[in-house]
C-alpha cells in the first residue's frame, strides 16, 4: 500500500494519532513563558521546512495502565502541573502531511535537587511501560497499543534517558517516536520527535543536542568544567 493510502487509513481509526499530530501550524510561534521560554528551541535551530505548531489533546477512555497513560500525558502535555514549577512548551511540525513533528517542554523547579527527585519518580514508572493499550470510544473507537523501549543516545545535561515508543493501532502501525528526557541544572526537558517513519538517529541526537545548548546560551545551565 502507498505511503499516503497508509495514512490516510491511519488517520481515519486512530484519536490517539489525531490527538499528538492534528494540532495547527501557525505563523507566528505562541509567546512563552517570559523566562523559561528563552530556553526552547526556534525554528532556526531546526532543519529547514519546520513551522510553527501546537498539539491538542484528545483524552483516551480507558488503559491497561493507568499509571503509564499518566506519567505519558504528563510528560508530553503538561497534563499535571505542580505548584512551584515553571513550564514552557514549544511544537514544530515539517511541512507537508507526514511530519516528522517535535514538541519540547520544559520544566524549571526550585532548585536541581528538586529537579533531580522528579526525573527518578518519572524514571521509576517507565520500566513498568513497556506495553499497554489505550481505548478510545465515541464515533471512531480503536485501541492503540503503546509500546516503550530504552534506547542509547550520547548523554545531555547533566542527567539523561533516551526511550523509543511506537504506536500500533487497532494491530496495525502508526507512529514511532523518539522520547529524550534531559535533566540541566534545575530544567526538565521533554524532547518528542514523532514520525510516521523512525526518526533517523544522527537527526535525534542532534536536535536533542541543540535543546541541550539553547538551555546554555539562554543561562539556564552551565557546562560542566
């Protein structure tokens, strides 16, 4: 089957697909958060052919694992915020119907150490996430198997975990996405880069790697001696 049949059948059954990828691009960029903000990606540190772009979320019906649909959500939509923590999010969608997309935020807590305890609660359910279902119900129901898989990538920041998560709908492929979770200094970033196909790894490992530099040339983290 052609690549665009395969999406367009894809896009038909899959909320959970529409939920990450059927956000709009825009012209301009929304306004950050005054000072965490400056730590985000731009589109020039991007490949060329990025745009502007905001996901929206559209909620599941139920999960195999609650905990693991949470801590997701938690991670790529801020779904859960906490007193004390400042968040920025930033989303870039390459222009054209089959991405890939990336979709950044960050957190900025009180202190590193604060930082540092949130990474390992985080870190501590993920292990228990290497695979689960998601049901949607309503006009187009389905149920998207999510599967989480650690990868190795060069370490950023001063902490850092690379996952691999792939998305299979109603048995059949979705998307693959690339999940980099980067401590520096008192930041949190949440680095996705989703594809229809995997991601290549050089591209990955670069654009984490500018998130990484942005935090430091914004002052938000320094370099180690």
């Amino acid at each position: 089957m052609s690549r665009a049949g395969t999406l367009g059948r894809t896009l038909l059954v899959v909320p959970l697909l529409l939920a990450l990828l059927s956000g709009s691009t825009h012209g301009t960029a929304p306004a950050p958060a005054p000072a965490l903000g400056r730590g985000l990606l731009t589109l020039a540190d991007l490949p060329p052919g990025y745009a502007p772009w905001r996901p929206e979320y559209e909620p599941y019906s139920a999960s195999t694992s609650p905990e693991c649909a949470v801590i997701l959500d938690e991670l790529e939509f801020n779904r859960f915020r906490y007193r004390g923590v400042e968040y920025a999010t930033a989303g870039f969608a390459a222009k054209g119907p089959f991405g890939p997309w990336i979709l950044e935020n960050l957190r900025r807590y009180p202190t590193a150490t604060i930082a540092d305890h949130d990474l390992d609660r985080v870190l501590e359910v993920l292990p228990r996430c290497s695979s689960f279902d998601l049901a949607y119900r309503g006009e187009r129901p389905s149920v998207s198997t999510v599967r989480v898989t650690p990868i190795t990538m060069a370490p950023l920041g001063d902490r850092s975990r690379a996952l691999w998560i792939t998305v299979n709908v109603n048995g059949e492929w979705a998307y693959g996405e690339v999940l980099v979770l980067a401590r520096a200094g008192d930041v949190l970033m949440v680095l996705s880069q989703l594809a229809f196909r995997p991601p290549e790894a050089a591209t990955a490992q670069t654009i984490a790697t500018r998130a990484i530099e942005r935090l430091h040339t914004a002052g938000f983290w320094t370099l180690a001696p």
